[in-house]
C-alpha cells in the first residue's frame, strides 16, 4: 500500500470545528523526555547520560518492589476498582483515614480530578507563580480563569495578593509545597491564613519527604484543605504513575465516583504496597538525596556566574548570571548531562538541577566548569 498523504488542516477546519477551541488554543505542558529517547538523539549511551531535569530518584525503587513485580500473578486481571488494600496501606503511613484517600495515575491525575469536581467555565482559580505549570494547565482545562499571585522575589509566597484573589471569588487554589521550581516551601501560618477563606486548597506535597513536614494532619481541622502526594520522587515510582490524595471524608468519595475505575493500575498497586513495606530503606535514600543536595549546593555556589537558591526539595534552582541559561543548558547536554531550563517571569534565565548521586554531582561540576572556562 501507498503512503498516506498527509492533510494540514486549521483548527475550525474538519472535525476540530467541533472542538472546544479554548482547548486547541491552549499551549501545552513541555514535560521532560524519556531516558532511552534522549540516548538516541544525543547519540549517548544510556549509562553516560546523567538525567537532572526530571526530579527522579536517582537510586530508583526499593529491591522490594522488584520483586513484587515479578511474582505478581494477575496481570491478566482487572485491578481493585475500590483500591482498598492499597487505601489501608496509604493511610498508615501518612496517619489519615483510608476514607480520605483516592489514589491515582500520579498525582497529577488526583489535580486533574479535584479541577473536575470543582470547576466550571469562568470559575476562577487562584495560581502562585512561579511555580508546577500543571495547575494552570488544569484550570484551562475546564475553562476557568486564573488568577495570578505573584510570588515574591524571594520565592516567598505573597499572602495578601493570594487572599485577595480568593476575597474575589476564587474556588480553587493550587499551593506547592515545597515549591517546584523554587524548593522552599509554605508555612502553618500562612496556609491557614488561605483556608479561612473558605475556598478549596490544595497543597501539592510532592516533595514533601525531602523537607521532612506535612499538611496532612491539618486535614482532619480543615474541611477545605486536600493534599496531593506521590511516590513518584521519594520512592522512585515516577515510571509506574502512583500518586494520592487526601481528601475531606465527603470530598474523597465524590472524587471516586468521578475517576475512571481502573485508574492505577495492578503493577502500580503491587509496587505502592511493597514500597511501603520498605520505607526504611528508601528513607535512607531520601536521606542520601537531602545530604547530596546539601554538597552540590555548597559545591555549585562556588562558581562565580550561579547563584544558588535554598531548596527543601530534591532538586536546586539556579540563576545564571553574565550568559545566556538556554546557551549553558544546551554545553551541558552535549556532555551528557541533563538539567531544566526556565524562561518564565520570575524564574527567567534560571536551571533547575536535579540532586542525582554524588557521581553525578562531579559529572555536573566538572561540565560546568569547563563551561565556564570557555566563556571568555
């Protein structure tokens, strides 16, 4: 058979006149490639490649889970719809009720529904930027406007700005904590000043194992607040999808009946119940993570042209100074490191580094400074 040829068509042309044109509008979320698609065009072996631009866990899952995933015999099933056990297992560890859990296809899938439940077109949905570009995202998504509350120059969030917003009408708003791509993160004091407005608030705690502080026992106080979490950084499930939220009681069970049934799948379930029955160890991980991030911090301020911020996550943020962010990020790459680059108001000219292992650090450290050396 012939090729098929290939039509460009504008987006009222066709069966996209049907569309939603807001959403074929709408730019993108840019997220970062896969580690076997960058090797091919880099031309880079996998094992030479040093990822920084994703926020992964560079020592990956507990052995634990490995295993799991091998032995587990029912593939060929459907999951729990219910995801009860794995609910159990998620309240234990986070000290909530398995009523207040929904689990997910990642986290951002628990931010994707929670949009679902609350939002309609023209709702308005109160953003800190800079910050996940995912909460934006998602408010588009269901036609709401965002309202922007800028944060401070110091990352620090702006309170009043936010609470104006939601004085003005806002249902919704999405908090970071820590922030992505800032690392610092919020206070008790200031997230209770957003709750007592009465909108829903969610704080997405990502990262929150590697700042060592949760919101999840306020939960039970406020009945506005949800948290998103995931095991995606701590745990090193990022490829399998395994987030959760936890929700008001009433909130939860609205969310499950909204979600699609199947929504984590059986080698999510299997690796969330093992990683889980070994948090020691992939405590001792994040340990590891917070030390190195600690190192590499120290290790990159001493370049002249970096400043570098404080970070509760596991990654830093970096602002180049004298040449050009994009210009540093593309030497490095050719070297086979790999970092994020940022050109957004706030965070404009700056990298986010990835905390990988401390073989990984000198890998960076010594790109940079040939980088630098290069530039006269």
């Amino acid at each position: 058979m012939g090729a098929v040829a290939k039509v460009d068509m504008a987006p009222n042309e066709g069966l996209l006149r049907l569309a939603r044109q807001d959403l074929l509008a709408m730019p993108g979320y840019e997220p970062v490639e896969p580690l076997d698609v960058l090797a091919r065009r880099l031309g880079i072996p996998e094992e030479r490649i040093v990822k920084l631009d994703g926020n992964e866990n560079p020592y990956g899952p507990s052995p634990k889970v490995r295993e799991a995933l091998a032995r587990f015999p029912y593939y060929h099933i459907y999951p729990d719809p219910e995801q009860g056990q794995v609910r159990d297992a998620i309240a234990g560890y986070v000290g909530a009720d398995p009523e207040q859990i929904v689990v997910g296809n990642g986290s951002d899938e628990l931010l994707d529904l929670t949009g679902r439940l609350f939002l309609s077109p023209g709702d308005s949905v109160v953003n800190a930027p800079p910050t996940f570009g995912i909460y934006e995202f998602v408010a588009r998504t269901y036609g709401a406007e965002v309202a922007e509350a800028p944060r401070r120059e110091d990352f620090a969030l702006d309170v009043d700005a936010a609470e104006r917003a939601l004085a003005s009408g806002a249902k919704l708003m999405f908090l970071s904590s820590p922030n992505n791509p800032t690392g610092n993160v919020v206070s008790r004091a200031e997230l209770e000043r957003l709750l007592a407005h009465g909108a829903a608030v969610v704080v997405d705690e990502a990262y929150a194992e590697f700042a060592a502080e949760s919101f999840v026992p306020l939960t039970v106080e406020h009945d506005n607040l949800i948290v998103a979490r995931t095991f995606s950084k701590w745990a090193g499930l990022a490829g399998l999808r395994a987030g959760y939220g936890v929700f008001p009681p009433a909130v939860a069970e609205a969310i499950r009946k909204i979600k699609m049934p199947y929504n984590m799948n059986v080698a999510a379930q299997a690796a969330v119940l093992a990683a889980l029955e070994d948090r020691t160890a992939l405590t001792e991980n994040v340990s590891m993570i917070v030390s190195e991030r600690g190192r590499m911090a120290k290790t990159l301020a001493r370049l002249p042209w970096l400043r570098v911020y404080p970070s509760r996550a596991n990654f830093l943020l970096c602002q180049v100074q004298g040449r050009q962010a994009r210009e540093v990020q593309a030497r490095l790459r050719e070297r086979g490191v790999l970092v994020r680059h940022f050109d957004s108001p706030g965070v404009r000219g700056c990298l986010r580094i990835s905390v990988g292992r401390p073989q990984d650090t000198d890998r960076l450290v010594e790109a940079l400074t040939e980088i630098g050396a290069a530039v006269v």
